[in-house]
C-alpha cells in the first residue's frame, strides 16, 4: 500500500526527493554528454570552416587564371591576325604554323 500512495504522490504532487535527484542526475549527464560532444565535433568544425575558406581562395585563383588566358589567347589571336596581314603566305600556311606555336607552347609548358 505505500507503494501506491508514494505512485500516486510522484503522480499527482511531484513529489518525490529521489526521482528528483534522478532526474537531475540525468539532466546533469545529459549537460556533460552535449559539452563533450561540442568538445570533440569543434575541431571538425574549425576543420570545416578552413576547407571552405581554402576553396574560396582557389576557386578566386581559377577565375582569374582564367580570365589572364582568355586575355592573353585573345592578344595572341589579334598578333597574329596582325602577323597574317603583313606575310604573303597562303592561309593554311598561317594556320599550320598558328598551330605549330601553340604546340611548341604547350610542350614547354604555356597554355
């Protein structure tokens, strides 16, 4: 019988010093668990975060390689349409000799 009235007691009154120090025991465990969970995932954070700026700083670098290739194929293009002009050569002539440049340019290492 004391058994029910200490069941209906935690039922209706909430009273019960025991399961109170339970449930604040389980709280207190619960608060550590959520510190050494942030603890051990923080540095994967950090982690992140500089992935992240250090693919922005790349993806910075790519566009504006890009953007010094196209200009300079876009030089090359108008230098030799200018050279075209002034040689009397047939045009497949110029053409293959275009090409041969831009091979000897990648076999040394230009784009």
């Amino acid at each position: 019988m004391a058994d029910l009235e200490k069941i209906v007691k935690i039922i209706f009154a909430g009273d019960d010093s025991d399961l109170a120090k339970t449930i604040n025991s389980v709280g207190g465990g619960m608060d550590k668990l959520a510190l050494n969970v942030g603890k051990a995932t923080q540095p994967l954070a950090d982690l992140t975060d500089s992935i992240l700026k250090i693919d922005l700083v790349l993806a910075g670098l790519a566009a504006g390689a890009l953007v010094v290739v196209t200009a300079q194929a876009g030089k090359f293009g108008d230098s030799f349409a200018e050279i075209a002009t002034l040689v009397d050569a047939p045009a497949g002539a110029l053409l293959e000799f275009k090409d041969n440049i831009r091979i000897c340019d990648r076999q040394h290492g230009q784009p």
